[in-house]
C-alpha cells in the first residue's frame, strides 16, 4: 500500500523520532516540539501496516479529543469509518484506532490491542502502564509509544531509566528548539520570562527535581528600603487578607519595586482591618491588589466603596501558580528590594513547589507555616508595572492608564 503522509518530519530531531522501531518507545520531547504530529505519524503507519486494534491513551477525555479529531482533519485519505460518540477511527486496512482518556483507568481494562499511543504519559497514574495497558499487548506482543514533557522524577523518569540499555526500548529526549517550530528569538524570549525550573522542564525537557528553593537571590535583593511617601512616586500595594489562624499583611512596593511599607496583625475584626488598609492608602496613594476569594469579597467591595483604589484578584491553582512565577522571575532578574523583615525573609526561604500526581504544579508554604507576607508581596509585585503608567489588571491584562496618576 502506498502512502501519503500530511506531515514530514524535518530533519535532526524530529527525523530521529519518526525513525525508532524498537517494540517500545519513549520520547521525552519539549513544549511545542510536534512531538504529537510526529506520533500520529507512527501511530497512523503501523495502523495501517497491520491490522488490529490500537488505542491512542491521553490522561483525560478532553486532552484525547484534540489529536482525534487532527486525525480525522489529517488522514481523511486512509480514513473508511469515523465514530464520533466513541471516538473511534477504521482505517481502509480494516484497523481501528480509538482515542481514550484516562480519566477513569478502570474504564480502561479488557481490551486486546495491536499497539498503543501514550500521550502526556507523565501525567498519567503511574499504574496505568504496569497493571492496565501492559497486559493488553501481551497476546499480540504489541508495541506502545510513550510520549510526554517530564513532570518532576515521577514514575516517567523511572521508566526512562529502564529503557536505557533494554533492547526492546529505545528512547529520544529533545528541547523545544529542537524543532522547527521555535525560532532562536522566540527560545530567548521564552527562556527569559520563564522561572529557571520550569523552562528546564518544560522546554529543556530536562527530569528535574521540582521541589526545593523556589525564591534564588533573596538576600541579594535586600536593601534598608522602608521609607515615608514622596508626592512624585507611585506605589503599590498588596493585601492578604486573614482573620484569625493566618495573618492579614499589607505590602507597599515603589515604581522600582523598592518595598516601603511593611504591616503583618492576626486575629483583628474587619472593621479595624479596613480602617488599617484606608490608613495605608491615604499615606501612599497606592494602588491596591487584593486578594479577593471567600472573605476578601466584601472587604474588597467595601474597599471600592470607600474610594481605594483596588483591584480583585481571585485565587485558583492556575492563577496563584502565575502570580507566585511572576515574583520568582522578579527574584531571578534581581528587580526586587527588600528591607530586613525577618518574617517576610523566612516565609521566602521556605515557600515550596510540589509536583502533584496528575503533573499540577503547586506552591505553598509547607504544612503548619504561613506563607502570607509572600502572597502579599506577590500581589503588590504583580501590579507594579514595567514602566509607568502601565498596570497589570487581576485578569492578568496590561492596561493603559494615561490618567490614573495624574
């Protein structure tokens, strides 16, 4: 059977993988690589090289539903029959190739296949592979694909480790510029807005150990800073609000990001917080960020009211790990000055960054510690602008603000 391929793998990297034929492979591949248009290549040529049942496994319905339906956009000329309910794919040959998540690995169990594609395997549960899918190949002795971006040293790097050496594996690790995709100035610019850790992990495709110091440069960025207002400045300020376990801290920063004002209280009514707040705004005229979620609601309503100048910031996973990456970066650029606040040096120190199972990266502080003056000192960094007159919205929006200071 004659084939015409969509897509052609460009020289260097992308060739190397298209070209592994060992009975399993594991690509450990950057973001942006084409490592999926590469594995639907393989995928799509041993389907119609032998006939059999095939699965492509993503770990979530969703995340499955994406190369589906390239698939079908792609390989129309190989394509006899679509099942659009089950996601399910027959080729002229007679194969078929279904599209799974594994959002329900249960769900997963009694199939026997011909070959598998395993999409963003880091991020899957690590019985997946051993106690699942790995029997369903065995009376065929079919052959899997693993492909994915490291997650950490997660049960994916325990399987690099064993394919190094096995004659039945072969294995490929590549950058994003690896791939012609990723142009040398957009490598530099990414690499640039990127924290350390993650552009090695998630571009570099590097197995790192995420966890550990997420703050560098901490004492390096320490100055006697604190200061009283001056009318020609602008300033900005960051509240975490907290009634009585945690703490309430409110964190001025200067348009250079030189803190200026520091006030951390526990176990203090509302009413007498925003009495504090109201203080502070009316000593430095600053713009405030503040955490919005639960209680913060009303206080940043009653805020509003009252005049201060305030911006919401609601706090998901996705969007404190953006504001905590913001001040990593802020760190790493040496663009900070702190005053020696010991609780505030401390709670830097200790803030830590954990790899969930499912790949999530989460920050906090760790269990029992307090991680207040740092989301504080976040929220004030995160809408300090880059030049005046710039401000960084909650939505994490530049907007122009020509009058605001004025």
């Amino acid at each position: 059977m004659q084939v015409t391929l969509p897509h052609k793998p460009s020289p260097g990297k992308q060739r190397e993988y298209f070209e592994l034929n060992t009975r399993y492979t594991i690509a450990c591949i950057g973001r942006q690589f084409g490592k999926t248009t590469i594995a639907l290549l393989r995928h799509v040529l041993k389907a119609i090289g032998k006939q059999g049942q095939y699965w492509w496994v993503a770990p979530t319905i969703a995340q499955a539903r994406v190369p589906f339906k390239r698939t079908i956009n792609d390989y129309k000329g190989l394509i006899k029959r679509v099942n659009l309910s089950f996601m399910e794919i027959e080729w002229i040959n007679g194969s078929v190739t279904t599209f799974k998540g594994a959002d329900n690995k249960e769900n997963l169990r009694g199939e026997t296949l011909h070959g598998l594609t395993v999409d963003e395997a880091a991020s899957l549960d690590p019985e997946l592979w051993p106690i699942i899918l790995r029997p369903m190949l065995a009376r065929y002795e079919g052959w899997a694909d693993f492909i994915g971006t490291p997650k950490g040293k997660n049960w994916y790097y325990d399987l690099w480790i064993h394919a190094l050496g096995s004659e039945d594996w072969s294995r490929i690790q590549a950058c994003s510029k690896d791939s012609p995709y990723f142009s040398e100035s957009e490598w530099d610019e990414v690499k640039r807005v990127t924290p350390e850790i993650i552009f090695r992990q998630e571009y570099e495709a590097q197995f790192v150990d995420v966890g550990g110091v997420v703050f560098r440069n901490i004492h390096e960025c320490v100055y006697d800073t604190l200061s009283e207002p001056k009318g020609n400045v602008q300033y900005f300020g960051g509240v975490d609000l907290a009634r009585t376990v945690d703490f309430t801290v409110i964190t001025v920063l200067n348009a250079n990001r030189e803190l200026v004002y520091f006030d951390r209280f526990q176990d203090t009514a509302w009413s007498v917080q925003k009495r504090r707040i109201l203080s502070v705004y009316e000593k430095y005229k600053c713009l405030f960020c503040i955490d919005s979620t639960g209680v913060g609601d009303p206080i940043f309503d009653d805020l509003a009211l009252a005049g201060v100048r305030v911006q919401a910031y609601k706090f998901t996973n996705p969007s404190k790990r953006q504001l905590i990456e913001n001040l990593i970066l802020t760190f790493e650029e040496l663009n900070i000055k702190l005053h020696n606040i010991e609780v505030l040096l401390y709670e830097l120190s200790i803030f830590e960054i954990e790899q969930l199972v499912s790949g999530t990266i989460r920050y906090s502080a760790p269990a029992g510690k307090h991680d207040d003056t740092v989301i504080s000192l976040a929220l004030a960094n995160w809408i300090t602008p880059s030049f005046a007159g710039d401000i960084i919205d909650a939505g994490g929006d530049r907007v122009m603000t020509g009058s605001m200071y004025d």
